[in-house]
C-alpha cells in the first residue's frame, strides 16, 4: 500500500492516547476495569476563523496554543475516568491552572534560571554567539534532567508507553499498513514530528534568533526571550513540519536528530494493550474524517 499523507497526529494522556485529524479528535482511555472509553469531538481549527492564521510562522505560534488547549481537554477527560473512582473529578479549571503552573515553572527553569547563571560568565565569554550557546546547553541539561527524572516515577513510564504506541501505530498508518497490533509492533517508538522534537527544536532557534540581541541586562534578557516566544514557536513549527516529510532535506534531518534521540527517553515499548489503545483512537477519528469527506463530497455533488 501507497503511504499516506501525514495528517494526523496525537498524545499520550492518562492510561490513553488521544488521535486528531483535520476536523476530528478521539481519546481512548482503557479504564481499570479493563475496558475501552472514548470520546470523540469536532475540532475548528482556529485558521479557518482567522485566515491569517494560516501563514508560515503565525501558524506555528497558533500550533503551539491550539494543541495546548486541546491536550487540556483530552487530559480531562482521562483523569476524570479515575477520579470518578475516588468521587473526585477534575474540572478543566483544575487543570488549566496545573497548565499555568507548569508554564511558570517552565519559564522559571528554561529562561530564568539560565539568564541567572549566564550572569557569572558573561563577562569572560566576548563571542555572543558562544555565549548564547552556553546559555543553550544549560536549557537543554534541565530539560535532558527533568525528562530523565521524572521517566523514574511508574506512572509517566506508563505515559511514555503510551506515547511510544500513539508513534508506532502514527508510522503503521502512514505507511499504509492495516491497523492491527502486530502491524503497529513492528515500528519505531520515535516520530520525528513529536512534540518532544518541537521543544528541542525551539532550544536551538532560541539561541541563534536570540544571538542578534547582544548581551542584555538580566531582566531584559528574560524580557526579550518572552517576546520572542512566538516567532521561535513558528520557525521551529516550519521546521518540524519539514523534517516530518516523507523525504526531508538533509539539514531538516539533522535539525531533527537530536529530538529523535530525546524521545528514547520520552518513549518506551508500549504493551500490546495499550498498542489497541492507540490503534482504537486512531480508527475512531479515521472513520470520522471519511464521514465528513463523503458527505462534503456528496453535497458538492448535489450542488450543495
């Protein structure tokens, strides 16, 4: 079989995966009493609202939000078939402001801290750029050190299973393989339009776009690196979108190798049930795109 466009995509939540296409989302969540739950939704993308959107870089800066948002809802919905075991369920307020917290802490770790630290050195360093690059390699050792961390707690190596059998069953499907465990098995645990490359990819447009700002004060430093934010977010995205072709150049794929290699630590080899996990979402959302094809197909037919 012929390989297919590479348009849908997904995460790993709660003892789940969640799967989107263009115009539809499914996550799949195997409850402790062993079976199946899904929840499907109809998803606008904000591009269609606001056309602009659609653009190199402005649509890399909206990616970066709209998955934000819709990782909130499918992590609701995960937990909640949990909580509701313990008569505690989790509002999406619950974890909007988990989200916000966790922004913070990462703003504190990957901009804060490394501007502080840079402090000590900047005056021994005088080539902005390897001074920028030192500030790059501080970013990238906390999050190789968070990564590594927290992949010790039983429950995230569940998730990063999850995660590793979302790619796998993503590779199946492109490769125009029939969606069963087997099939899926047989790939790779790493994908290189992850989430996981995005951010490792974001480190190092970082540091060159920021390598035009000189040497900042402390707090300008932090300043500038928060406005920058969404221009570094849409060239990272015209990156990755890149690198995820079926045929990259060769500098897409260098950019790419080492978020590749991060994802050994962010995947694992999933089981083969929670490879029917992944493959029980993405069926979900496949039979719903071919649905909304072949009723748009049937209405421009009809004149519709």
């Amino acid at each position: 079989m012929a390989n297919r466009s590479p348009s849908y995509g997904g995460q790993a939540v709660i003892e789940g995966v969640m799967m989107k296409g263009r115009h539809h989302m499914a996550t799949a969540v195997r409850r402790s009493e062993g079976d199946i739950i899904v929840e499907t939704k109809q998803v606008t993308p904000w591009s269609q609202r606001f056309p602009i959107l659609k653009y190199p870089i402005f649509r890399g800066a909206l990616a970066l939000v709209e998955a934000m948002v819709i990782g909130i809802g499918s992590l609701t919905f995960s937990a909640n078939q949990f909580a509701e075991e313990e008569e505690v369920e989790l509002t999406t307020k619950d974890l909007v402001l988990m989200i916000l917290f966790a922004f913070g802490i990462s703003i504190l770790f990957f901009i804060v801290l490394p501007a502080f630290a840079i402090r000590f050195v900047q005056a021994e360093i005088e080539n902005n750029i390897l001074l920028n690059l030192l500030e790059g390699l501080i970013k990238v050792s906390i999050f190789l050190g968070y990564v590594a961390a927290i992949g010790l707690m039983p429950d995230i190596r569940r998730v990063f299973q999850y995660h590793g059998a979302e790619h796998k069953t993503i590779h199946a499907y492109e490769h125009g393989k029939e969606l069963t465990i087997d099939n899926v098995q047989q790939y790779s645990t790493l994908h290189p339009r992850c989430g996981t490359n995005f951010i490792f990819i974001v480190l190092l447009v970082s540091v060159f776009i920021f390598s035009f700002f000189g040497r900042p004060p402390f707090f300008q430093r932090i300043l500038i690196h928060l406005a920058i934010l969404p221009l570094v977010a849409g060239i990272s995205y015209e990156i990755l979108k890149q690198a995820g072709k079926e045929q990259p150049l060769l500098i897409f794929r260098v950019l790419a190798l080492p978020g590749l290699w991060l994802q050994k630590l962010s995947t694992r080899e999933p089981s083969d049930a929670q490879v029917e996990v992944a493959i029980r979402s993405l069926n979900e959302v496949l039979a719903l795109e071919e649905a909304t094809t072949e009723r748009y197909e049937s209405g421009v037919a009809e004149g519709v």
